[in-house]
C-alpha cells in the first residue's frame, strides 16, 4: 500500500495530469472493450508498477450463462489469458465476490493460482469494475503489486491508490459506454438501465470528441438557462411573498381596529352617561375596560410597528431639523408627565450642533419614548436630555454623528440585562411590568426605528444610580456621508 | 333613554353614517343622536351615494373599507355631484396607515380619523367642520346643537 503510494506520487503531479490524459484520449478513443481493457491493465500497470494486471470482464457465454473472462495480463504484453472464466453462479469464488463487493479485497493464495498468477513476491487486490449509478460491477481489475505475501490469506482489505481507483472509474464509465453490460443478473440490469435513463444519476461523461465537447457544452448552456428561469421565479415569489406581508399586516391592523372601536366606543359611552347614570362601583368596572382596553390598542399598534419595521414597511421621509427644537417639543408634550413625576427635567445644548437631516417624525418618537422612560423608571432625582456633536467613545468617527442623550438618576439596568431591553416584551424586571405600565416594546421599537434611520441607541447605566440613553444619529443620510468620505480621500490626495 | 325618533328635532342638523359594521355604525348613531342631531345610516358605498344625495345630510362619517361600493368611490361620486359637492365627508377608518389617509384626502374626504375613534372625538371634529354650517341652520330657526344636548340630558323633549 505504502509502496503504491510513493510510486504514485513519487512524480512530478504536471506529468501525472498529462499521463492521465492521455490515457483518457487513448480510452475513449477506442471503441473494443477487449482493447478498452488492455489500455486500462496497462496503464495501472505503470501507475502501480504491478507486474501483472488481469481484466475480467462479465460476458454472456455461449450458454446463455455470465461469466467473468480474463482479457489481458502479465507484465507489459497483452497476451490473453483464456484460462480464465469464472461462472458469475459461482458466489464463492473470490473474483465473483469481489465483483459484487463493496470494496476492494485482497485475493487469496489459492485464487491467485487459479487464475494463473505467479506467486512471485506480489499480493493481488481485486477491484470491481462499476460504473457510475450502477451497483452490479461489470468486471474485476486484479492488480498484483510486490510486497511480501502476508501469512493470513483470508479476505483482507486492499485499499487502492486514488490513481487506480480514478482509473477503475474511467475504465468502468467507458466499458459501460461500449456494451450492455449482459452478465449482471436481471435484477441488477433493470436497475442499471433505469439508472441510466433517469437525468438525475446519469453519469456526466468526459467529452471524447469535438462532438462530445459542443454536447456538454449544449448540455451546461441549458442548465444555465434553466437555472436562470428557476432564480427569476424566485424573485417573483419572493416579491409576492413580501406584497403579501405587508397586505398581512395591513389586514390585522384593520381586524384589531375594528373591534376594539366598538368597545372602546361603548366603554366611553357609557362612562359619560349616555346610556343614564351607573353605581360608583360600576363606573369603576368600566373605567378599567376602558383602560385595558388602551392598553390592548397600545399593544397592537407596537406589535405592527415592529412588524412593519422589520418588513421594512416604514416608509422614511428626510428633512433638515433642529434636534435641539426637537427635543424641547418633546418635553413640552410630556410637561403634564414631569409635572407629575416631580422630577428635575432638563436640557443641554451642545454649542455648534448642526440639524439633522433624517426622519423627523420617527427621531422624535424615538426621542419622546427615550425621555418617556427615563421619567416612568425615575422615583426621584433628575432627567437630563443633551444633545451634542459626537458620540461617546467613538474617537475619529465621533465628529460626523449627532447624540441624543437622555440620563436619568433611576433605577439602573444590570449589566446582564443592557442587551435584553431592546428585545421585544422586556422590562427587565417581568413582575415590574404592571407598575411601571408600557407594552415593554419601547425600546425593541426605538432600536429598530434607530437603526432603520442609520443611526443606533447605546445605553451605558448602573444599578441604583441611573441609565443613560443615546441616540447616535449620522448627521447626513448614509448616501451623502459616503459622498463626503470620497471627495475627502481625493482632497488628501492632492 | 335614547329612543330615536321620539327625542329628535326635525330642524336638527343630519348627519349620514356609513359603516358596515353595525356594532360600530350604531354606536356612533347612538352617540350623534344624543348630542342631538339627526342620523341617517347606509351600510355600503352605494348606499352612502344614494342617500347623500336623497336626505342632503351637513356631513356624512365615511368608513372606507366597505362592500359593494367602497368608502373611497362613494366620496368621489358625492364630491362629483354639483348637488352633493358641499356635503363634508369625514372618512373613518380602520386603516391606520398613511397611504389610506392620503387617498382618502385624494378622493376628496374632507378630513380622516383613524379607528379607534371615540365617538367623542368624532363629534369634536364634526363640531369643528360644521360649526359654520350650523350657524347657518341656526338662522334658518334650527335650534342650536347645545340646547337639544341640553334639553335631553336633563331628560325633556
């Protein structure tokens, strides 16, 4: 084996290519199997530098029986060998074992004998004869490389080297090409014959000709254009599939509404007396539909956000603003919550921020839900919101983003739980849920709008002293910063 | 309480609700009634362009999504009418989206609200589009809005 190995390799891999190719001109250029399989004994012979190679190929006897007939051995000649005719009945006999084996096997002593083999120094594997998609072998190349004979005879395995089984492969594929192969029993045939008409497992052969290569070449163009049919068809699928997202969603959103319209309709209604006056107690029942009911449409409308976000349903409209006047109506609107809150709420305005140009109705949502928060989880202390030219910690980069910062003296955020609030239905604490209200999709929506926007939210907190929310916000949409980026690089240049 | 016919003014002003879905066509009924004014209801787009054109109502509620005849057409048909033309459309919907709102607008509806609606805020924007127009009515000898509320809250005719 190790022996094979080295010879195999022991030369140049460019005179390897060359040799193999010319085997194969050799083999396909020849149309007799007995020929086919004497170019095939030689060139194994050289490639393992075995001294005799036996071809046995299946055959119909004169009987009507299959037999495996030797067609050439025995060092560089072709004589034939006419001794050899094994009855493929014969299942014990090694050659017909290893015709229908799996692997190759190590020939016995007495076979070898049999068969008309020198004893001299060499070993005989067995190697079946298949071609592609075929179970039954159509043939048994043994092949006798010097190495001492081992004491155990018994059906050891013999590993070819990766040559000689490229070279069985071939030797198989154009063997089968060449004939019927009539000795397989009925079974095997029909099997081998379905094999050979079904697309799927027919063997992709070696061009032999200029006919064969404009054939293949035939063959790959239309694979070509079929596959380009199949892609086509799956990007209108894909589209349909997308269409029908967003008509999905349209759809629920109207299912939800138009329900919860009638019962927050007649909620209200009755809380204000049209249908005549209720107990205390009954108003205090109604008062809680109601409320639950919000919240219910509070729920719908985050869930089909995110959705629409994450379908990239959001359409975007770009104008230059302030962020500065932007966040002082933000505050405005929520006066009645700070009010409430009791909190210290204030702003900071960095000197030369210059407006954004972005999406100013979702900044501000973003924004309003960042300072909303920072109120609802403060029991005392201070909101501060800045707005400022850069980021933190973000070094050369931090000059071409805008921050929006919202730091309150709240309850904090763990540090195992940073990444969790931006995930849909967290508050970091389940059980806080109820006091402190919210759908606990805020921040899953903000993330998302942010990045939607090119921007991103990095929150930096710590237990028992307070979070501090960033929105970073590129100050110039994506495709104008890159403008920027090029004529710079171009600036440098000169 | 709020039996139709007995309690409405005759010179109340009209307003024609469209909606197919009954739960919510009643309930804004109910609530306009309350309020005093007179209703009218139609439960497709056809129907909607039908009536607007038969009872003159100051307004119609417009729901857009509806069989038959949509919301959308039935808006285009009252606004192409030289008659009807003035009448004010209000759609309601339940497509929240702005892309509903914009050819809602386009179809020539005169404002859009988004379902949930509370009838209360349907009738503050009623109030707000028709203010002029009932002033009008008031000149001719219809009592004002106020007063019928007035007047059926404290449980008289």
């Amino acid at each position: 084996m190790s022996k094979e190995r080295r010879n195999s390799s022991g030369e140049p891999p460019g005179k390897l290519v060359s040799s193999k190719l010319a085997f194969l001109e050799a083999l396909f250029g020849c149309a007799r199997r007995s020929e086919v399989a004497r170019l095939g004994a030689d060139w194994i012979m050289r490639r393992t530098r075995a001294r005799h190679v036996v071809v046995a190929l299946v055959e119909d006897g004169a009987d009507g029986r299959a037999r495996l007939v030797g067609r050439s051995t025995r060092g560089s000649g072709a004589s034939l060998l006419p001794s050899l005719s094994v009855d493929l009945d014969d299942r014990g006999h090694p050659l017909v074992r290893a015709l229908r084996a799996p692997r190759s096997i190590a020939l016995p002593a007495k076979t070898r004998d049999a068969i008309g083999l020198p004893p001299d120094g060499e070993r005989y594997a067995a190697h079946a004869l298949r071609s592609p998609g075929h179970a039954a072998g159509i043939g048994v190349v043994v092949v006798g490389v010097e190495s001492p004979v081992p004491k155990r005879t018994g059906t050891e395995k013999a590993t070819p080297s990766r040559d000689v089984r490229w070279a069985l492969a071939m030797l198989g594929r154009r063997l089968e090409e060449l004939g019927p192969h009539r000795g397989a029993p009925l079974a095997e045939r029909g099997r081998s014959v379905e094999a050979k008409r079904s697309p799927d497992v027919a063997p992709r052969e070696a061009p032999r000709s200029a006919e064969g290569i404009e054939e293949s070449y035939g063959r790959l163009q239309l694979e070509l254009v079929q596959q380009n049919e199949r892609l086509q068809r799956q990007a209108v699928e894909l589209e349909a599939a997308s269409a029908a997202k967003s008509q999905f969603l349209a759809n629920m959103s109207h299912e939800f509404r138009t329900p919860l319209n009638a019962i927050l309709g007649y909620t209200s209604m009755m809380l204000q007396g049209v249908s005549g006056p209720f107990s205390p107690h009954v108003v205090r029942q109604l008062g809680r539909i109601d409320s639950n009911g919000k919240h219910l449409l509070t729920i719908i409308d985050d869930v089909l956000d995110i959705a629409r976000i994450e379908a990239g349903k959001v359409p975007l409209e770009r104008s230059s603003f302030s962020p500065a006047e932007l966040v002082e109506e933000v505050l405005a609107e929520l006066a009645p919550l700070v009010t409430r809150s009791k909190l210290s709420v204030s702003t900071e305005i960095g000197e030369g921020v210059p407006p954004l140009r972005t999406d100013r109705a979702k900044t501000k949502q973003i924004v309003m839900n960042l300072v909303s928060n920072a109120i609802k989880f403060t029991p005392s202390g201070s909101v501060v919101v800045s707005v400022s030219v850069g980021a933190p910690a973000d070094g050369a980069k931090a000059a071409r983003v805008t921050s929006i910062a919202v730091t309150d003296t709240g309850i904090g955020i763990a540090e195992a739980d940073r990444s969790r609030v931006f995930e849909a239905f967290r508050q970091v604490d389940n059980s806080s849920t109820r006091p402190y209200g919210g759908t606990g999709l805020g921040l899953a929506i903000c993330r998302r709008l942010a990045h939607a926007l090119g921007g991103d939210i990095r929150l930096e907190s710590e237990v028992g002293r307070g979070s501090t929310f960033t929105l970073v916000m590129p100050r110039r949409p994506l495709r104008n910063v890159r403008r920027r980026r090029a004529s710079k690089a171009k600036g440098l240049a000169r | 309480m709020t039996k139709k016919p007995a309690l409405v003014d005759e010179h109340a002003p009209l307003i024609l609700v469209v909606d197919d879905f009954e739960d919510n066509r009643s309930m804004y009924v109910e609530y306009l009634q309350f309020h005093g004014f007179r209703v009218a209801e139609a439960v497709n787009g056809e129907e909607a362009v039908e009536r607007a054109s038969s009872l003159m109502p100051l307004a119609v509620v417009m729901d857009l999504s509806l069989p038959v005849m949509d919301g959308w057409e039935a808006t285009r048909r009252i606004k192409a009418d030289a008659r009807t033309k003035d009448i004010r459309v209000l759609a309601l919907s339940g497509h929240a989206e702005s892309a509903h709102e914009k050819r809602a607008l386009e179809a020539g509806c005169d404002d859009f609200l988004a379902k949930p609606c509370l009838p209360q805020d349907l009738l503050a924007k009623l109030r707000e589009h028709l203010d002029p127009k009932l002033s009008s009515a008031a000149v001719t000898g219809a009592p004002g809005l106020d007063s019928v509320a007035k007047r059926r809250r404290n449980g008289k005719p």
